[in-house]
C-alpha cells in the first residue's frame, strides 16, 4: 500500500497505487435544493449509452429519495456497515476513522460487497416512506420514526481521485486519463470477474450479464472533449448541475493558485460550499453537493462531512451574497463548459477557455406588468395581446 493525500479527509491514507492526480479533474455539481426527482436526467442517460440488451436494471445516473430510497437496495448503510462507524469520527476536518483501503483483513485488498442481482430490480424502492411519519401500519419499511424530511439525491459516477473500481480491477482494464480524470473501463480488457462492482462503495460500476463486462458512466466524454457538458446536465429540468473543470491538485496548491474565477474552484475551494459525497469512503469523489437545508442536520454530516454547517449557512444568504448568487446562477444556464466567470453590475458572465464570453444571466429577472384591460374595449386580457 501506498500513502496517498486526500484532502477530503484532512489526512494521508492507505491506497494500493502511488498518488497519481490528472492535470485537470472533470467535476458535477449538484444543488439538492432544487432537485424535482422529474428523472430527466436518468433518462437522457439511459437513451444515449445505455439502451441496451443486459443494460436492463442498469442506471449509470439514478435518482434516489432519501432517506430510505437506494439504487442499488441499502447501498450506502451496507458501506458505512463495512466501516463499523455509524457513528461519526471527524475531529474537525479530519477524519479518523477507516476508509475502504484501510484496516484491511488477511488478503483483502479492498472493503467491498457485491449486490445481488435483486438488489437493482427495483430502482429507489422506498422512495415514498420518507415523505412523512412512519407508523408502521402499511409501511414497506418498518424501523424508528423521523420527522417529515426527504430530498431527492441524483448520482451518478464520481470519478474518483482514488478510485476504488481501478484499484480492485486485477485485470488493470480500468484507467483515469491524464487529460481529464474521467475513470473509463477498457472493455477488451475486462474478464467480467465483478471486482469493481463490489469495490465501488457508490455502487457505480454496473455488470452486464450480456456483455459479461464491467461498464460504468464515461462523462459523456465524446462531448466533453467538444468542450460540452454531459447530458444529464443538459436534459436536467430543475437546472440544479453545473459541469466542469476543478484544480485536481488541491491539496498541494496554495490559496493564490486555486482559481477564484472558476465556478466550480470557487464554490468547492474557496467558498466550500459544495461538499462530497461520503467523504469517509475515501476514494475522493469528484462531484459535490450543494446540501438540503431543510433536512436532519445530523443526516447531512453523515452524508456530506463536517462542512454542513457552513454551507448551509452560505446557501441561506445567498440572496444578499452577490459574487456567490453569480456562481449559483450559472447552474442549468448552458451546454458549453465555463472556463471562468465574472460578476458584471447585475448579470453574471460565463466565459470559454479562450475568454470568449458564452454566457450572460440578470441576478434578478426583469420584471414585466401586464395590463389587466384594453384599454380601448375595456375587455379584461387574458394574455398578452
Ligand atoms: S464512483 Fe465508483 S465507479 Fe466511479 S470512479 Fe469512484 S469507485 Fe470507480
Ligand atoms: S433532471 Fe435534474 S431535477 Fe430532474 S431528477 Fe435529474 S437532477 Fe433532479
């Protein structure tokens, strides 16, 4: 085992490969505030990569309703079971208890399970008994009562710094390229032995019992490299993604060389405001949430970590915080990449990497008051004519 740094856990940990970061690092943000669990983007997904035979029970992007809805069944409370640490051991930011590379029994190279095919049969089953009181009495799901919280959770693969499908592969079939830190499998490579499905504690290495390959989310990256954001992105209906290019090498740069002028820099670095998602796996995901504000605070730093407090708190004035509210803005506004952007009196623009502007948003919507009469019959408009 190497020790590799991981920022997300304020600390060095165990891996099987030496640190090897890209020189720019793809990244999805996802603002759970806005999430309408509509689908669109499963299903952009689904029609694009993943319409075929053995792709069935297959969602290489999901929607999950929490608390209680998985895909695939309990993934996340069997992982942190693996773990033993239910309960939380951050002690500020640092994490103390184990990762999945860590504490590791004779000849186990990674804390993993394998789903049983049952296990994706039923996409978010348990979605609906977050949305109120459980009572037990026609509840799917029996267990202790909570008060009436759920959010909607879109996933999809975290191409990890540290990824826990590569490091499991004994074939060596899955790679992160060097240009952009998408984690692809070579699929003339794979002998289909599963390790990556059970190795990826997010549950997002998929097995297709057609192919008899390992197959998993590919960033789009025929339009990435086109300079385009993916089409979960692009298809999303409540506007909540933003997709781009963060410093893959946070943690050895200094403050003067994150790049403030970066969305996704400036609200993952700089502003801290959007968290990974189950930081203590230690595979170092790439995507980042903006957290629910009305959910269990408790909940939330068992997702999230240790920045909840701050983030929510941020999100709350985002209203008055207007170099923040132009970064939030940009979420959903366009399919081109923002290289860097600028807030400009009220607006808030998007530039490409040749700093070319290809995006402008109000921070507030014009508003127009449309007469109630003609004013020459005096017949009440029910439009605009
Ligand atoms: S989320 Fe899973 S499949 Fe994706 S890179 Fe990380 S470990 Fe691999
Ligand atoms: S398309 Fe957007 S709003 Fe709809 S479920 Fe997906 S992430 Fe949520």
């Amino acid at each position: 085992m190497a020790k590799v740094r991981n920022w997300q856990l304020g600390r060095e940990m165990d891996y099987p490969y030496e640190e090897n970061r890209p020189g720019r690092q793809v990244s999805m943000l996802f603002d759970l505030n806005k999430c309408i669990a509509c689908q669109s983007c499963t299903m952009a997904c689904k029609t694009t990569w993943t319409a075929g035979k053995g792709q069935e029970t297959i969602f290489w992007n999901n929607v999950e309703s929490k608390p209680y809805g998985f895909y695939p069944l309990a993934w996340d409370v069997k992982v942190l079971a693996l773990l033993g640490e239910q309960a939380q051991p951050w002690s500020g930011n640092k994490y103390n208890g184990t990762t999945i590379f860590e504490d590791l029994g004779m000849n186990q190279r990674i804390k993993g399970y394998l789903p049983d095919e049952m296990d994706y049969a039923h996409p978010n089953l348990g979605e609906d008994e977050c949305l109120k009181i459980l009572d037990g009495e026609g509840d799917y799901i029996k267990g202790p009562t909570h008060k009436n919280w759920g959010f909607f959770f879109p996933r999809i693969c975290n191409h990890c710094t540290f990824p826990g499908c590569l490091a499991a592969c004994p074939r060596k079939a899955i790679y992160k390229r060097q240009e952009d830190g998408i984690v692809l499998i070579d699929a003339s490579r794979c002998r289909g032995y599963r390790e990556c499905v059970a190795a990826c504690p997010y549950k997002k290495s998929f097995y297709n019992d057609t192919t008899r390959t390992g197959e998993k989310c590919i960033s789009c990256y025929p339009k990435v490299e086109a300079g385009l954001m993916t089409q979960c992105v692009t298809q999303c209906i409540g506007k909540i993604r933003l997709f781009g290019f963060k410093s893959a090498d946070y943690d050895k740069i200094t403050s003067k060389q994150v790049r403030e002028n970066n969305p996704i820099d400036f609200l993952v670095h700089v502003r801290k405001i959007a968290l990974p998602i189950y930081p203590q796996f230690g595979t170092e995901p790439n995507n980042m949430y903006l957290p629910p504000v009305h959910v269990n605070p408790d909940f939330l730093a068992q997702v999230f970590g240790p920045g909840v407090e701050n983030s929510i708190k941020q999100y709350r004035n985002a209203g008055k915080d207007k170099e923040l509210l132009a970064a939030l803005l940009l979420f959903g506004t366009t399919e081109r990449i923002c290289d860097t952007f600028k807030l400009e009196g009220n607006e808030t623009v998007g530039y490409d990497p040749q700093g070319k502007e290809i995006i402008r948003v109000p921070l507030t919507e014009p508003v127009y008051i449309r007469q109630v009469k003609n004013l020459k019959t005096g017949a009440f408009l029910t439009n605009n004519s």
